[in-house]
C-alpha cells in the first residue's frame, strides 16, 4: 500500500504538475487546457488494454462526444489564428479589413 501512495505522489502528482507546466511554457492555454478532455478518455482506453475493463455504449457515446467537440475546438482555433494572421498581414500592408 505504500509503494501505490508513492508511487501516485511521484507520478501522479509532481511528475504530471511538471509536463503540465511544461507545457504551459511551450503552448498557448487553450492547447493546454485540453488535456483535461483527453486524460479520461486515455484512462478508459488504458483500463480497457491493459486490464481488460469492460466498455459499453455509453461510454462509446461519451468518447464520440468528447472527441467531437476536441474536434470543434480546433477547429474553431484554427479560424482564429487565420483570422489573426490576415490582420496582421493587412495592418502591415496598409489595409484595413475590420
């Protein structure tokens, strides 16, 4: 029992807070704020795998649900930056588009 309890506070806490972190010194927020999204899924998908969890259609519901709106999200994102960038290319040209 107390090599689970180190091993949650190594891995699951400090070594998690560190690539949380990481990341967040690498990425923009709203890429980073997404792994709160794909962590269960990845859970369920690794509790399925590797000891052999039983899956049913609510949980496929849900994971189609979550993946979808991951997908919305970026896409969403992506206008935006392409939006962004034509602004700025306009303002340095001289244009005005807004």
């Amino acid at each position: 029992m107390a090599i689970a309890l180190i091993y949650l506070i190594l891995f699951g806490s400090l070594a998690a807070y560190a690539a949380y972190a990481y990341a967040l010194s690498k990425l923009p927020i709203t890429i980073v704020s997404m792994h709160a999204y794909i962590n269960p899924l990845v859970a369920v998908l690794l509790g399925w795998l590797m000891l052999g969890e039983k899956l049913n259609i609510m949980m496929a519901l849900a994971f189609m649900c979550i993946v979808g709106s991951l997908y919305l999200v970026n896409k969403g994102l992506k206008k935006k930056a392409i939006r962004n960038i034509n602004q700025i290319i306009a303002y340095r040209v001289g244009l005005r588009l807004w």
